[in-house]
C-alpha cells in the first residue's frame, strides 16, 4: 500500500510492516493511535495493568490483593468499634487476624466492624426488653403476694440492702442476676431480721460531715435528673408534678435524701 511507503516507516522492517497492514493499519500513524485508545481503556500501558496469576501462585495474588486495599499487616487496619461492643484487646487481635488472613481491605474490615455494631445493639436491646417484660411479670406476681403491703415491704428491704453498704448499683446488678420478685423477697428477709430501727440509724442519717447544702444539692441534681428523662419523670411523677408512690430507685433516694435533710435540720447541722 502506498500508505507504508519506506519513507513513512523507515524505523520499521518488513516483516513488523506487513504485520501491521493485516492488522488493517492503512498509516503508522494509525497504529500509534489505535495504542493510545487501547491504553486509555485499558487505564494505562500494557507493563502497568495486573495480569492475572496461576492459580498456585500466592505471591501473584498477595500483590493482587494489596493493589486492592490490604494493608501489609494486620497493624494496618484501622478499626472502630462503639462503646460497650463488648471488643477487649484479645478480640480485637483476633478480628484483625482473621481478617488479614481472609484477605480483607481495610474499607472491608470497617464495614464488618459497623455491622458488628449494629449487631450488638440489637442484641442488647432485645436483652434488655426481654428483661424489662420478666420484671413487670414479676413484680405483678409480688403485687398479688403481699397486696396493700407491697409498697411497705419494697422499700423497706431496699433500705435494709442500702443498711448493709450496698451502692445502688450492686442492686441493680443483683435484680439482673436474681429477678424482681427474688430480690425483692430476699431484701424483705434481711429487712425483717435487722428491724426498722437498724435500718433508719443505716439509711436516713447523713454521713459525718454531710451539710444541709450537700444533700439539698443531691436532691436537685436528682430532681434535674427525673426532668431531663421522660420515662424516669413518669415513672416518679403523677399529675402536676407530685411524687407517686414507686418501686424505682430514684423514689427510694429521693425518700432517704429528704429524711437525711430532715435529720440535718433537727440536729442544726
């Protein structure tokens, strides 16, 4: 073809020009620009694209993987977990392992670490309304056992527990682990065996060097608490803002704050 003329391609022997004209290259320059689109498609030239390796070839598809986002170590992945996910520092060694061993990017492992996240939280609050559903049954086969008594017998063995030192805290962890109606039976016992003027002396009076301005602040700070908190506020609250009767923790100390001010006020203190 007149279009490859010696002068045309004189860089170019005959067998690379007759190569190209079965190709269906009427000029060079026509081969120069069918490369150039071919490496636009293709995103660069032939020596930067990755080929695919052989099925036995580890160090072929490690680098496959690493062009593809897998750190060099298991250092290298950065992970968040919410608070309270339940993750100590052996977990987390675990899930980074595994996760470098399975080949996971590090955008990979994120993802993996959200979903964990949201697996926890629907798991405690499944946990937590189961809980909250046995209490309430609970507390209703209490009702029907001691009646009119009820209130009576819930408060005083809480302030026996409170008697004996225990925080408001390891009671809660105890109705966890026990259930409303067993901690609550248990409470009234020791009640029963320390007697109500063993409880008060534990109970309604303030600590020594307590002031009036120390437990008149408590009080606030709870009261602001129950405001601030729509369930703890109907929980404690009836119409207009007076205080109910209640099995809650936050009526029990509401009750031994106000008999503690009471007690600063009669002594001058």
């Amino acid at each position: 073809s007149q279009h490859w003329s010696r002068h045309e391609a004189l860089s170019l022997d005959d067998d690379s020009i007759g190569w190209l004209q079965n190709k269906g290259f009427e000029n060079p320059q026509a081969a120069i620009t069918s490369q150039r689109e071919l490496e636009k498609k293709m995103g660069g030239p032939p020596e930067m694209l990755q080929k695919w390796p052989e099925s036995d070839d580890t160090d072929g598809f490690e680098a496959i993987h690493r062009r593809l986002g897998k750190p060099e170590n298991v250092e290298g992945y950065k992970v968040e977990f919410e608070e309270g996910a339940a993750v100590d520092a052996d977990t987390l060694k675990w899930f980074k392992e595994s996760a470098y061993g399975q080949n996971m990017t590090n955008a990979q492992v994120q993802g993996m670490a959200l979903s964990w996240n949201a697996e926890v939280g629907r798991v405690q609050a499944e946990q937590e309304q189961a809980l909250k559903i046995k209490n309430e049954a609970e507390e209703t086969e209490l009702r029907n056992a001691w009646g009119t008594k009820t209130e009576e017998r819930l408060d005083y063995g809480h302030r026996a527990l409170l008697a004996h030192g225990l925080e408001e805290e390891t009671i809660d962890s105890m109705q966890a682990a026990m259930g409303s109606k067993r901690l609550a039976q248990f409470a009234a016992s020791v009640a029963d065996t320390m007697g109500e003027d063993t409880i008060a002396a534990h109970t309604d009076t303030p600590a020594f060097g307590t002031t009036r301005e120390q437990v008149q602040n408590s009080i606030d700070e709870l009261a602001g608490e129950l405001k601030a908190d729509k369930e703890r506020y109907d929980k404690y609250y009836a119409d207009h803002g007076v205080p109910k009767e209640s099995t809650g923790k936050d009526f029990r100390k509401m009750q031994q704050l106000e008999a503690q001010l009471r007690e600063l006020i009669k002594v001058g203190a």
